[in-house]
C-alpha cells in the first residue's frame, strides 16, 4: 500500500515566468501579470483543501524596482486591486493575510489596502498567506542584525545569549516556522535573495510551468514529490 501523502506544513513559493508566458503568446508583460493573480488563487485555495497552514508568495523583490516604471506601477495596481477584490474571498475561505518585506517602500495606496487587508483577516484561522513585498533576504538579515544591536545596546539581552532561534526571532518571518518546500516556477535554478536563513533545510522543486499556468495539480505533483524526499538535517 501507498504510504499517506505527506503534507508540507509552510510552502513557499518563487513565482516565476509571468512575462515569458505572456510574451510567447505574444500579450504584454502585464498580461502575464494578470494572469498570475489567476494562479494565486488557485494556489490559495488548494493550500486550503489539502491543509498547508502556511503559503509565503514572493511577489515583488526590491530587486524589481529596477523594472520599467510602467511596469512597476501596473504591478502596484494590480496588487492594490487584487487587494481589495480579494479580501471577502479571503475571509470567505478563512485565510490569514500577513506580508513581509520593506513595505514602506510599496505607494501609500497599496500600504492601505495591504493593512485594511491584514486586519480585517487577523482572526481568521485557516491558512497564513504570507505576501514577500519589496522583499530582500539580505536587507531582512541586516535589519535583523539591527534590531539585535539595539536590544543589546539597551541592556535586553546580552551578546553570549545570541543564538540561531533568537536571531530568528529577529527577522520579518519571527512568527512563521520555516519552509518545507520550496517551489519556484519557469525552471530558473536560484533563489533570486528569497529567505535565504530561512530555506536552509527546506525541500526545493523547481518546474519548466510558468507562474500563470500553474494550478492546483501543479501544486499536488510538488507535494507529491516532497512526499518522498527523505529530510535528514545532516543526521543519517
Ligand atoms: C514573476 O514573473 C513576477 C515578478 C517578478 C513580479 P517575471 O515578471 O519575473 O517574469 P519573467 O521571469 O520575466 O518571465
Ligand atoms: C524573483 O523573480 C522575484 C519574484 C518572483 C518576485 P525575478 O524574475 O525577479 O528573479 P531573477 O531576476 O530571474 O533572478
Ligand atoms: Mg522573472
């Protein structure tokens, strides 16, 4: 007999090819953009279904602020609109919204709707959906760097009681266990400074599908594939 399908508890995922996929069809970049809000959805959903409790979406490095402007400004629209179309779907399914990142950094009518969006769902208490805006994992790394000189500046802690869980607690992620898998989309093999503390142990899949055609199945057969990798942690 089969053994039970093994189900990541936190999925993390580099979304990937939205301007590939649009350009072979020979739509905009924005297109593709579009159409990646699509997949989150469904992704969202079947995290739900299965029992993922924790799905992190990097949506926006602060590496993409070197894209176009228009490129950027049809990205910010498209999350501040997905924003506030989506928040009575999210409540509806339960989901706890939760983003990490520079988030000053995103225009002042995206941080108000991503905060009106947080609250609203802070009670829910099905799947955590992480949102990585204006994410850099080695700016999460210095400010966490930053925050515990000031707590030992301030005579909180002391430098000997630094330790992997405590700096854990300092990073944007403090309230979230690690990732189990790790997806990313449109077959690039890096993690493009995503979590890099956090994906140390984490399982990687990498699939040639591009972000906007990825649905549910997609998500199984990724699963299914954890389902087998034996997790040692440097042990035998
Ligand atoms: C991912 O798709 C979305 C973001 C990075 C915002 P891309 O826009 O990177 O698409 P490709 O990699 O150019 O195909
Ligand atoms: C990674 O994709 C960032 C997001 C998915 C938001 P990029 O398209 O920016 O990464 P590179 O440039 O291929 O490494
Ligand atoms: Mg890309």
């Amino acid at each position: 007999m089969a053994s039970p399908v093994k189900i990541p508890r936190h999925i993390a995922i580099i979304m990937d090819g939205n301007g590939r996929w649009a350009r072979e069809r020979g739509f905009s970049r924005i297109r593709g953009h579009e159409q990646g809000a699509e997949s989150v959805r469904a992704v969202l959903r079947a995290c739900g279904e299965v029992g993922v409790e924790f799905l992190t979406l990097y949506a926006f490095s602060t590496e993409n602020w070197k894209r176009p402007k228009a490129e950027i400004v049809a990205l910010m629209k498209l999350l501040e609109r997905f924003l506030k179309k989506e928040t009575p779907e999210l409540m509806e399914q339960n989901v706890k919204l939760q983003a990490i990142g520079r988030l000053t950094d995103l225009p002042p009518a995206c941080q108000s709707e991503l905060h009106r969006s947080i609250e609203k769902t802070s009670s829910n208490t099905g799947v955590t959906l992480i949102l990585a805006l204006s994410y850099s994992a080695r700016m999460e790394i210095i400010d966490g760097v930053k925050s515990l000189l000031d707590a030992v500046e301030r005579g909180h802690i002391d430098k000997a009681m630094i330790d992997v869980e405590m700096f854990s607690k300092h990073l944007y992620t403090r309230y979230y266990p690690d990732p189990d898998l790790l997806i990313r989309t449109s077959g690039e093999m890096r993690i493009s400074n995503f979590l890099l503390w956090q994906l140390s142990y984490t399982e990687m899949y990498v699939t040639p599908k591009m972000w906007p055609e990825f649905r549910k199945e997609d998500l199984l057969d990724a699963i299914n594939e954890y389902s087998k990798r034996q997790r040692r942690y440097g042990g035998l």
